[in-house]
C-alpha cells in the first residue's frame, strides 16, 4: 500500500488535476456550444497522464537536488527505484499517446510534442535562466490551446493562451525573486541570481505592460464582447497594476509571495472575463 501511496505522490496527483481541468476550460471557452463532446473529457485525461508522466522524468533528473531540497519525494527518499520510476514514466507516455491516437491526428502531435518538450525541460531547459520560465508558461498556454483543438475551434483558444502564457511568465519570474535565497543554496542559476533582482522585476513590469496592452486586442478586434472589457478594465488591469506597485515597494519573500498569489487570481478573473465575452 505504501510502494502504492508513493506512486501516487510521485505524479502530483493535484497538478495533473490542474492541467485537466485547465484543459476542460480552454475547451469550453473555445467552443461554440454551450455543451462539449465526451472528447473534451478524454483530452482532459490525456494531458493529466502527460502531465504526470513531466513530473516523474522531473524528479528522476533531480534525484540529487531533491535529495537537499526536497528529501520527503518518492524518489529522493528511496521509495521508489530510480529504474522503477523510467519504466513508470514509459507506462504514462505510452498511455498519454495511445489516448491522443485514439482521439485524432492533430491531438496526438500536440501531445507528442507536448511530451518532448517536458522531457528536454527536466533534462536541460530549466537549467537555462528564463528559457525555463518560459518553457513553463508555455505548458499552461498549451494546455489551452489542447482545449480547443479538441473541441474543433482551435482558433478561439489563441486568446486564453497567450494570456495564460504571459500572466504565468511573470507569475515564473516572480516566483524566481521568491525563490531565490534557496536556490543560491542549491546552486540553481535562475534570471534573477544571473542578471540580478532590479533587472528581473524591470522585465516582469515590461511583461505587465505587455500584458494589458494585449487585454485592449480581444475588445479593438470586435472578437469579444462588452462584457470582457468591463471585467477586464474593472479587474484584471487594476490588478495588474496593484501587481506592479507592490513589486517595487516591497522587498521581503513574502510580498512575492501575495504578488505570486494575486497573480494566479487575476489569471482565474482573466479566464472568466474572456468566458463571459466570447
């Protein structure tokens, strides 16, 4: 039962939750119906298996690390063998795969793609300062865009997407600055600890900027409705804004830490503004 338990926390059962659901929603706001396909519900799975199996290859290139970092995970602790936790994740790829196949073409490339690009994170990109960042924010957009291609509108999913990867690039870098006494202890070269803290928060408020001048596309290109822009210009940029003037007055963790937090709200406000208007 516990060689079970230790599976189960080995994949981040919560996370693989995330992305499904993360999934389902891109769907939903891509599709043209008030209801979706069972297709929808088999996508949702198959980037939850994809994304259990990123989270293994992880924690098997970082057995080390964790073992400092992170000695209570499966594989840092010794209760799971590393050879075990390979053929695990063959088995998750495999499956991840075998769902995409079953569903079309076009979301099994995506998933492959998907699955190789996890893969070159946990072995050599998340070693890159910002190039991980990225690669991360990248992840969440896809998941997105993954939601729409299975509901046929893949187009409609554009919008979430790039929200979703900025609003999580900056959330990225935020969390880096947080982060950033433990990863100098742990040899982790983040952007912050390569170019330093001022450089860092003058990218996230270029980013923000970015940011709202993308929220002002979905309303000029007369694709969303009113009530996108209200929400938008009421909420989510204010927050933006209140995001930014906390970054350059605070300098303690955990003013990063209730900016990381704002940031992950203000994603959850964008997404149902972006509902509420298509």
């Amino acid at each position: 039962m516990n060689k079970i338990y230790s599976y189960i926390k080995l994949i981040r059962p919560l996370n693989c939750l995330i992305t499904a659901l993360v999934v389902i929603v891109g769907g939903i706001i891509s599709s043209e119906s008030s209801s979706f396909d069972n297709i929808l519900i088999l996508a949702s799975v198959t980037a939850a298996f994809a994304a259990a199996s990123g989270n293994v290859i992880n924690d098997y290139f970082d057995i080390e690390i964790d073992k400092i970092s992170h000695p209570d995970r499966p594989l840092a602790a010794g209760k799971i063998m590393p050879s075990y936790a390979i053929k695990f994740y063959s088995i998750l790829v495999l499956v991840a795969l075998t769902f995409s196949f079953t569903l079309n073409i076009q979301l099994f490339v995506f998933t492959f793609s998907a699955l190789a690009i996890l893969f070159l994170y946990s072995i050599y990109l998340k070693k890159i300062p910002l190039v991980g960042n990225i690669t991360v924010a990248l992840l969440t957009a896809l998941a997105f865009f993954f939601g729409g291609i299975a509901v046929n509108n893949a187009e409609a999913a554009i919008v979430p997407a790039v929200f979703a990867f900025l609003i999580n690039l900056i959330r990225e870098l935020v969390k880096d600055i947080e982060d950033i006494e433990g990863d100098k202890l742990n040899s982790v070269i983040t952007f912050p600890i390569r170019f330093g803290m001022s450089a860092t928060k003058y990218l996230i408020a270029f980013l923000i900027y970015v940011l709202i001048g993308f929220t002002f596309y979905p309303f000029i290109n007369q694709s969303y409705k009113i009530e996108y822009f209200v929400l938008v210009m009421l909420i989510v940029n204010p927050l933006l804004i209140f995001v930014l003037k906390k970054l350059f007055v605070g300098g303690d963790k955990e003013n990063y830490h209730q900016i990381s937090s704002l940031l992950k709200l203000n994603m959850i406000f964008g997404l149902i503004a972006i509902y509420l208007g298509k």
